[in-house]
C-alpha cells in the first residue's frame, strides 16, 4: 500500500478513524459504493501519482 498512496496501511486506517469522527452523525460524504477505506486510497493514489481517474478505476 505504501508505493501506491505513499502512507503504510496503519497511518491510512488511522485517517479512517479521524474521518469517521468527524462524520459521526450518520452522514456518508463519500461514496457508499466504495467504502471509506477504499475511497481514501484511490483518493491518496490519485493525489500521490497525479493518475487520471480511468486509469484508477
């Protein structure tokens, strides 16, 4: 997980858990097709490799 998203998989779920935190309400701001998780690394992928979207789906 690092070389793609540049972060080791306990620093990704910690950024879960603050996501998850802020959002307690019940809202879900990302896609629930995705998930959470998957949604923070395709997006840390994206930010890290500057990858066109097709490319990550």
């Amino acid at each position: 997980m690092y070389h793609t998203t540049g972060l080791t998989r306990e620093s990704v779920e910690n950024l879960c858990a603050a996501i998850h935190h802020q959002v307690g309400d019940g809202r879900r701001p990302w896609p629930p097709v995705l998930g959470l998780f998957t949604s923070l690394v395709v997006t840390l992928t994206y930010l890290r490799r500057n990858r066109v979207q097709a490319e990550l789906a």
